[in-house]
C-alpha cells in the first residue's frame, strides 16, 4: 500500500500515521518513483523494521489501520473486524516476496515489485466541511499542507511510465484522500492514461459525488459515492455544504452512462456505482435505511454499502457487523444492500 498525497509526499496510510512523512519528493518529475521512492531508503527501510526486527517503525503503529495483532487475532477499531481483510498480508509472506525480488531481479533487499495498491490523493481541496475530516475539523485546513493541492498532470504520467519501465505489478489504483478527487481538472485525463498504459490495474474513486459527472469516470472500474443520508435532512448532519439532489443525480447520471459507449476512448463505459452510507447518530434508524435501500433501488446502482466508522458522533443503533447483517436479512428491499467498516 503507497499512499502519495496531492504535493508528492508519501505518508503512513492510515489516519493515525498520516502526519508522519516516510519519504517526501516535492517534483515527481525529477525522480524515478519506483527506485526513488517505492524503494527508495526510506520505504526499504520501513518495511525491514516491521517485517524483520519486528518493530514498530513509528509510535502510530500500535494504533495502525493495517496491523492486526496476532496475540488477539483482532483490529484494533473493531474487534470483530475480520482479520482475513483483503488488505492484509501475512508477515511471512510479505518475507518471502521480498527475498524473490532480491534474488531474482537482483534489487537492494527490501525491495518490491508488486504494488498490492496506490491511494493517490489528487486533490487536497474539498468542497465539504464534514466534521470528522481534516476539512471540518480546521478552518483553514491547506495550511496543513505544501502546495501544490492538486496532483500535477506530469507528475501522475511520469509516475505511471516508472511503473511501466521497471515492470511492477500495479493491482490497484485509487483516487481518495484528504480533498475531493473530482475538483482535479485533470482527473479525467489522468484516468484515462493509466487505463491506457495499465490496463489491468483495477481503478477505483470515492467522491462526495457534488461535482458534475464526466463520462471518463467510467472508465474505472468502481464509483464510491459518500451520501450519508436518504434525505437533505440526514444527509447534512455530515456532509456540510453538501446537496443531497445533486449527489444522487451524480449516481443516477453515472448509472445512464454506463449503458453508452464513448467511442473516442475505446473503452465499454461500465462501472459499479456504489452508494457508501456512512452511519452516524442521526441517519441510522430503520425508516431511513430502508428509504435509501428504496432510492438504491429505483436507481439500479450496483451497490449500497452501509458503513460503520469510528468517527465523531458514530451511530449508536449499529457498533457492530453482526447488527448490520441482522437489519439487512430482516430488511431486505434493494438486493445489493451490504455492510462494512470505515478503514
């Protein structure tokens, strides 16, 4: 998992890490990103802390969102969170990927060549002021930040051409962050130039989906769509400065797409479009489940994902997965209503 921000520097990808900077290379253009920073000194680094001295690399660690304690076979935010998590990995596994790319592509040991997933934060600027995001928390949250706030065109090519030239394997790509992907006015090129050069990499977006729809959005291959409430009333108890009616039609607009085809990118426009409904104190009772299952439903998106998280003002009816599965058996009116955790 590498996590780059909009102006290049690459934190720890969990919240509680992401203050802490493991490399940073203010011009993407003037390095090589896979021998420069994938396996730059401090990555390598990083990873033989943890895989080899079985240390922790920084303090944040003992509260990651990706290490599972072995002694309790647990999460530390949820402790029935499954430890088989797509985003885990065995430390012995990880040992023996890097002594194959040691002994056979001949790389400083530490190194990797298969990126299980990029999370690249295009934009830092957002559109919303939620209370449990840096953009809701601080009144100016940019200063937290160097400039630039949005990912630069050349920097996004020049890093998918060092991925290409040294041949790693890219399973996934993600447009998500601290900011709104969206409000990037090259997002939609830099979508297609990576479905062009690593055709296939799985590309994936989570947008408060306030912005127009662009048809090049559906060249990836899901749509997250954050709309934490059935009604303008639910929805804004978190999504502040957000519209409900227009995120909704970005689904709906997404949705019609899907059944075009865009012959100047060469590509079938499919996606899965999924609603994620975060639940909080205040849009998390049954009526109001059960409308945006209704909603869901008329809109013939692909997925609804109801969500616990952690977050401020958490809903008080579902602190559990079990609670969830219970409500959707019992409740069962779009098909493809799921459940799951905030990472």
């Amino acid at each position: 998992m590498v996590y780059v921000k909009a102006n290049g520097r690459v934190p720890c990808w969990c919240d509680t890490g992401e203050t802490h900077t493991i490399t940073y290379k203010p011009n993407f253009k003037d390095v090589d990103f896979i021998k420069d920073i994938v396996n730059g000194p401090d990555m390598i680094n990083m990873r033989k802390r943890i895989l080899l001295d079985n240390k922790y690399y920084i303090n944040s660690c003992n509260t990651c969102a990706m290490i599972v304690d072995e002694e309790h076979n647990n999460h530390f935010r949820y402790e029935d969170k499954p430890t088989n998590d797509s985003y885990y990995i065995d430390a012995n596994e990880a040992i023996t990927a890097l002594n194959k790319v040691h002994k056979y592509r001949g790389w400083e040991y530490g190194s990797i060549d298969y990126i299980r997933e990029i999370q690249l934060e295009s934009s830092f600027v957002c559109s919303l002021k939620c209370p449990g995001c840096i953009q809701g928390l601080l009144e100016h949250p940019l200063i937290t930040e160097e400039k630039p706030y949005y990912f630069d065109l050349s920097w996004f090519k020049h890093m998918i051409e060092s991925i290409k030239k040294h041949n790693i394997l890219l399973k996934k790509l993600v447009f998500v962050g601290k900011g709104e992907p969206t409000l990037n006015k090259h997002l939609h090129t830099m979508i297609k130039y990576v479905k062009l050069s690593l055709p296939q990499t799985f590309l994936s977006m989570d947008t408060n989906a306030n912005q127009d729809f662009k048809i090049e959005y559906l060249m990836m291959n899901n749509i997250n769509c954050s709309i934490d409430g059935m009604d303008n009333d639910s929805y804004s108890i978190y999504r502040k400065g957000g519209d409900f009616n227009k995120a909704i039609n970005f689904m709906k607009e997404a949705k019609k797409a899907t059944h075009k085809v865009d012959s100047t990118m060469k590509f079938n426009t499919k996606s899965n479009i999924t609603w994620k409904y975060i639940l909080f104190d205040g849009n998390d009772n049954i009526d109001q489940l059960n409308e945006a299952q209704k909603i869901a439903k008329s809109l013939d998106i692909n997925k609804l994902r109801f969500i616990i998280t952690n977050s401020p003002s958490p809903s008080k009816k579902y602190t559990n997965i079990g609670e969830l599965i219970d409500y959707i058996q019992n409740n069962r009116i779009f098909l493809r209503t799921t459940c799951g955790y905030a990472t």
